[in-house]
C-alpha cells in the first residue's frame, strides 16, 4: 500500500462548480496534512494546511480531515479556470522531521 | 519577505558528469529538505537539513549528498550522474514549529 493515495484522475469539472479532491494515507502516525497546487513547468505552492480533525475553511477552499478514517480532502467552491492545475497532497509525521510524504497528484481542470 | 531561490534554474549534464545545486532558504528558516520530482515517481524526499545536521534521509543512492552552511543555505550535490537522474529538484524551506514547507522554483537537471 503506497504511503498516500490520491485519485489518479484526471479531474475535470466546469467553471463555478465544486471540485472536490480526495487523499489517503497509511501511516497512523501522521500529524500534519498539506494541499499544494502545482502549475505546469511550476515548483509546488502550499494552499492549506490542517492538523485537526474537522474543516478548514480559507477563502474558496476547504481542507477536511478524518484521522479516524486516514482521510484528508481538499474542496475548492466555485471553481475557476486559474484553478486548473495538479493538487498534491502530503502529509508529515512531525517528531522533529519535517519530511513531507507526497501523493502522485491529481490533475484538474476547470472548463470555462 | 524574499522567497526560496535556488540555482541554477536549468542545468544540462552528460553521464558520469557530478552537479552541484544551491538553496536559500526563506529569512529565518533554519530547515532545508531537497526533494525529486520526475513524471514517474512524482515527488520523492532526499534529504532534510537543520541546523547544519541531516536530519532524515530518503531512499537515495550514496551519489546524492547534500550540506547545509551555518547561513542556513544549503547544496545538494549528485556525482557520476545516471540518465534516470533527469529531474526537477527542489528545495523546500521550513519553518520549525508549523511544519509547513514552502518550495523555491526548482532546478531542472537534464542528463544526457
């Protein structure tokens, strides 16, 4: 079983819509939990991060965590073609690494 | 506040040849992490740096090494380069007690 699991996509959905994407990870002790939007010929950029069971909201994204369920999920509202990227997800056990371990991406695109 | 800068941004090598990459970290970070990026594998840890000591290291052959300075810069050196060695390498700064990581633009390293 791969450490993190994303869909392998690709996703696609149209402007205005809801995008929602998923991540799974095996590793029980893992503490902190990252989204990264990364644009083609781009390095990755750090759109949210959560480390609490529950909702983050920020702006137009939602970042939701089940520790429970090794569950991360990442929810962009009213999509936008400037969204259309690959979203990354990564996770981090914390004790004193800041290792990241990272999911293969899912690549969305956002259809005017 | 200045972001990550890493050099080159573009390197071109031929087998057995040995690379050197450079990283600066964002102001105040004392936490560097060196990771690979290639359409197959996706993004793969190497190495984490801290306080000049390796804190963690990835599942990379003896080529690759890396060192961080007492400036909290950081370089990552690859020797007798391989073909497969073809990447975007990428240096992530962090923070400390957040754990969130911030990425520089990427040295793409074409092996040929």
């Amino acid at each position: 079983q791969k450490e993190v699991e994303q869909n392998s996509g690709p996703l696609s959905v149209p402007e205005g819509a809801i995008a929602s994407l998923n991540c799974t990870y095996s590793d029980r002790g893992s503490q902190s939990f990252f989204w990264y939007r990364q644009y083609s010929g781009k390095s990755p950029e750090l759109i949210m991060f959560i480390y609490s069971n529950g909702d983050k909201e920020d702006g137009r994204f939602t970042a939701q965590l089940n520790k429970a369920s090794q569950y991360v999920s990442l929810l962009i509202r009213d999509s936008q073609p400037s969204d259309s990227a690959t979203y990354l997800c990564a996770v981090n056990r914390q004790g004193g690494s800041e290792k990241l371990v990272f999911g293969k991406g899912m690549k969305l695109t956002v259809n005017p | 506040k200045a972001g990550v800068t890493q050099t080159p941004r573009y390197l071109i090598k031929t087998r057995g040849q040995q690379v050197t990459l450079s990283c600066s970290p964002i102001s105040g970070h004392r936490s560097v992490s060196w990771y690979q990026q290639t359409p197959g594998q996706g993004l793969q840890f190497l190495f984490e740096y801290f306080s000049e000591t390796q804190r963690n290291k990835g599942n990379f052959p003896g080529r690759f090494s890396g060192r961080q300075f007492s400036n909290s810069r950081s370089e990552m050196n690859v020797s007798t380069l391989e073909l497969g060695d073809s990447a975007l390498y990428l240096c992530a700064s962090g923070g400390g007690a957040t754990y969130e990581q911030y990425f520089g633009p990427g040295t793409r390293l074409t092996v040929t």
